[in-house]
C-alpha cells in the first residue's frame, strides 16, 4: 500500500526480491530482466547478516559460518519487521530463533556481540544489510552507484510492514519507487514473457522459505532438496549433542507423511484467493508456480489434482520471477528508452493494479469496525460514508483509523488518529460528518472528515504506523550504516594486504626450494630470505589485529630483500 518517490529517478534502476531466506536482484536490460549473481556466483544470496569479533558478513559468508556463530547470525528479519515485540507470530518465532530478540519499547530489537561490544539492531536494519548486499551486487554487475529500487513484499504485508520495509531502503541508500507484492511482480513477468492478445487470469502460487530448528537446519534444507528429485536421502550432522554425530535415512514417503497437514494448508490461500476473485477453479488459464518449495513433488500434485489435472506453469525460474517482475516494474517506472522496440511499448504500456491487502476503516460506537475500503479493492480509490455524533451536544469525535478484517478493532492494526472539532450543539446522531478515505496510485491513504453544516474539515495521511522510525531517526540509522560498511571495507582491505604477504611468502618459499636457485642462490643468502619470511609468519601469528599499513610495510621489505637477491643471480622473481 506503498511507494515513496515523485522525482524521475536517474541513473540505473533495479528489482529487489527481498525474501525471508533468500533474496534476488536483478535489471531490466535490452530485451529482457537480467538476474545478478552474487560475487559467489549464485543467483539467489540467503537472507543472512552475522556479527564476529572482526567483521560483518551478509549473505552466502554469514549462512556458511552459522553453525560456529549462530547467536550472532541472524536471518528471518522479515517475520520481525513493522511487528510488535508482543506480536503472536513474534514469539512464536522467538522460540526457535538462535539469537537473542529483546523488548526495546514494544519493539522487537536483535542483540549481537560485534566486535567485542553488544549492540542492538532493529529489524528494519537488518533488512538493510541484505538490501545493501543486493545493492552491491548490481553495482559490481552495473560498474555504477545504484539509488532507486522496486522492492517486493508478501501480498499479506500490512500497512506498517510494507512502511518498515521502505524504511530498510532507505537506510540502505536506496530509493524506492514502489512496494509491490510479490505475486504481482511474478505475474509481471510472466506477463511480459508470454504476451497474449486475450484476456488471462493468472494464479500465481508462491510457496517460499519457512523457518526450522537450528543446528539441523543445513542438513534438513539439503534434505528437502535432495528429496525433490530423489526418493531418499541422508541427513548428516556431525556433533549433534556432546560430541555424538547424527545420521539417518530418509525417505521422500517419509517427508510426504511428516509433512502431509502442511502441504494440504497451502491449497487453503488458493480456495480464499479464487472466492475473493469470484472465480471458479475453471476459470484459471494458468498456474504459475513461484518460490523453491514448489518444486517439492507432492505440492505439485496436490495442486495438480485440485485444478483437475491442470498443468503447472514453470515458464520462469521459481527462484528468479519476482526479482525479473521487479525489475521489469522498475523499468516502467523509470521511463527507461529501451533499445529493443518489441519490449518498448509492452514495458512502457505496463499498468500496475494494485490490490489493498487489508480492509480499511474507522471504530464507532462499542469498537466496532466500520470499513469503508474493502480488502483487495483496486487502487487507487476512494470511499465515502456519513457519520454522526453518540452523545447530545456533542462537541468533537476522535476518528480512529484500523487496518484488519476484525469485527471489533481490539482485533485490528491502529493505522493513526485525529480530532474533529468545534461540532455545532445538538442532539444526537443528527449532526453529518462525512468521512472520506482515499488512497492514492502511490498506495497513500489519505483520510479526511468534514461537518457537512459548517464545511470545517480535518485530517491524515497515512504514511506511518505509530512506533515506524522518524526521518531522523532513519538518518541517523543510515549514518550508522554507512560507518559500519566502511568498517567492513576496512577490514577487507587489511585482510587482503594480509593475504598478499602470505602468498607472496609462500612464492617466496617455493621459488627458494627450486633446483636452479639452490644451484645459483648462496645457502647464507638463502638463509637470509628464509629466516625473514620465517620472522614475518611469526609475528603474522603473534598479531592477528596488525594494520593494513603494517602489512604492507612488511610486504615491502620483504620485496626489497627478495628482488635485490633475484637481480644479483639474474634469476626471474
């Protein structure tokens, strides 16, 4: 229910797939959405950031390293952001998170040892530090500074989690054009992959990552996988509890068994989905399958079966469709003057019609919900009903803005709050006062209430959720992020002059154990460059915090000393 920029963005724009698990970035480029691979080579990055007395890792590093660290690897920031510390869903998932998630004035705030301190992180930070990963990819692919991003979210992403989620871009240095849900973005893609000239419906069903116990999490994620294209596998751990290794065959029927209610759950979303379109399963052209769960064998044949027999659309990389959609969205959005002519028009022509994932609305008398925008009503749009007063001689009324399909607003998200005020005397439920909600192609809702007799009008915008980070505070958060990325680059760049002096010592080494240069090198010359690089790897191993500096000024020294004995038995370096 988002977007936050006016301005035509410059420069390069790109598409974050910003998953729980794992996230994807990709360009719109020439004809068609390019996929970035991360600096490993994947086309996918996990959704990790972790903390270590030296660094911090995001990505492939941080999910590599976890079963030595895992209190300060973190992962699952997506369940955590635009929650409350009192969420339902929060303390669920705290039962099976490694690390530490305290209450910080009702919000949930991760705590980590980073560099021998405690530090404190919120969620939306978090989200940061792998937007900033998928920033950095595009950059290394791009060869140019990245500003504006489309990001995607889950369809069920509320007011406050698709506000926090902007907020993480922002931190991240980034400019989002628009939140957009990510069966929509998959649907982009498809969209524009498989142009048609009649109408389509289109269901698209986006299974993705979910959460599991810790230390057997590597081994049970291989598991799932291995298992959707092999009837069996092992699950291996070795140092499971007290020293005692795990191992255990296991079988696809078994997984299937285990499995078996939560597999049955997803057709649940796909029956309330095909109600609120008012569509029979008849009526659906296509099923297009998104997110790596898909692939497991038995979603799909409870979902064939459930279409009668219907075949799956695997046209786009389940992984890859929501980061292409994205990016496709992002080109649209930038006006991009496309080289190839067949994807102008399509890519410029594109009309995004969004959905409103909750209904929205105001409390009356008892805290009953009064909703004048349904959920999955087409925006931009606008509603507008007549109020009045409860008591005689009421003077003003508090109108109270809720997001949720609660009857009563207890059970429902306060979105904001604002007085009408100076309500002429008289007695009750005669005095009108219309209250109109819109929202906008930005996703903007705007709420405003009027007393029909006099014309006196108040108001809000609905651009945060109470307790959402303040421009200061995200400015600040962005200062602290941008210290912390040259902290890491820093600490790259000693590790690499570290590096540099090892291997060159271990050159150095081989070079001096040559036949020809025992044969043309003296043993007191030999010596003499042996027992340096000797001195050097022991004082490397005395002093793991050395500078980059420090390493370099060995590095040259030992260069000086080598090169000159090279030059003097005219033997190649």
């Amino acid at each position: 229910m988002c977007a936050s920029s006016e301005s035509q963005p410059t420069g390069p724009v790109i598409g974050i797939d910003l998953g729980t698990t794992f996230s994807c970035v990709g360009v719109f480029q020439y004809d068609k959405a390019k996929i970035i691979a991360n600096d490993q080579g994947n086309y996918t990055t996990p959704s990790y950031v972790a903390f270590t007395d030296k660094e911090r890792l995001i990505g492939d590093a941080a999910k590599r390293q976890e079963g030595l660290n895992p209190t300060n690897t973190v992962f699952d920031a997506k369940r955590l952001i635009g929650r409350r510390f009192n969420d339902v869903v929060v303390q669920e998932d705290m039962k099976h998170w490694p690390f530490k998630v305290i209450n910080s004035q009702g919000k949930p705030m991760i705590e980590v040892e980073h560099r021998g301190e405690t530090k404190h992180f919120n969620a939306e930070e978090i989200s940061s530090m792998v937007l900033l990963g998928m920033k950095q990819t595009a950059e290394r692919y791009l060869g140019e500074e990245v500003k504006n991003a489309v990001i995607t979210v889950p369809a069920y992403f509320n007011d406050s989690q698709r506000q926090a989620t902007i907020d993480a871009g922002k931190i991240a240095g980034l400019n989002v054009l628009r939140i957009v849900n990510e069966p929509t973005a998959a649907a982009i893609a498809y969209g524009l992959e498989k142009q048609s000239s009649s109408q389509r419906n289109v269901l698209v069903f986006d299974l993705g990552g979910g959460t599991f116990d810790v230390h057997l999490r590597k081994a049970c994620e291989l598991a799932k996988k291995t298992l959707s294209c092999s009837q069996y596998t092992n699950i291996d751990a070795e140092s499971l509890f007290e020293g005692i290794d795990f191992s255990i065959e296991f079988t696809r029927a078994r997984f299937e068994m285990l499995c078996s209610d939560l597999f049955k759950k997803t057709l649940d979303p796909v029956k309330q989905a095909l109600k609120d379109a008012k569509l029979d399963k008849s009526d659906i052209h296509v099923i297009l399958m998104v997110g790596g769960s898909t692939r497991i064998p038995k979603i799909q044949q409870l979902l064939q079966e459930f279409f009668s027999g219907k075949q799956l659309n695997y046209s786009i990389n389940p992984d890859e469709a929501v980061a292409s959609g994205a990016a496709l969205l992002a080109a649209n959005l930038a006006d991009y003057k496309l080289e190839v002519p067949v994807y102008k028009k399509e890519v410029q022509e594109l009309v995004l019609l969004e959905v409103a994932p909750l209904s929205l609305g105001i409390e009356t008398a008892g805290g009953v919900m009064t909703t004048l925008i349904n959920r999955n009503a087409k925006i931009p749009t606008k509603e507008t009903k007549i109020f009045s007063t409860n008591k005689d001689n009421q003077s003003s009324v508090l109108v109270q803005v809720y997001e949720g399909e609660g009857e009563m607003t207890s059970d429902n998200n306060l979105l904001g709050e604002f007085e009408l005020s100076d309500i002429p005397p008289a007695p009750r439920r005669t005095p009108k006062i219309e209250v109109s909600f819109a929202i906008d192609e930005n996703g903007i809702l705007n709420v405003t209430a009027v007393i029909k007799s006099l014309g006196k009008q108040n108001g809000i915008t609905i651009t945060k959720y109470k307790g959402r980070l303040s421009e200061n505070e995200i400015q600040q958060k962005r200062n602290a992020a941008e210290k912390m990325r040259l902290e890491d680059e820093k600490e790259r760049s000693r590790m690499r002059a570290r590096t540099n002096l090892e291997d060159y010592i271990c050159s150095i080494r081989s070079k001096m154990d040559e036949k020809e240069t025992i044969k043309r090198v003296s043993k007191e010359l030999r010596h003499n460059i042996l027992t340096m690089c000797e001195t050097t790897t022991k004082w490397m191993d005395a002093d793991q915090q050395a500078t980059k500096e420090n390493y370099e000024l060995k590095y040259k020294n030992l260069e000086t000393l080598y090169s000159s004995i090279m030059s003097a038995t005219n033997l190649s370096s």
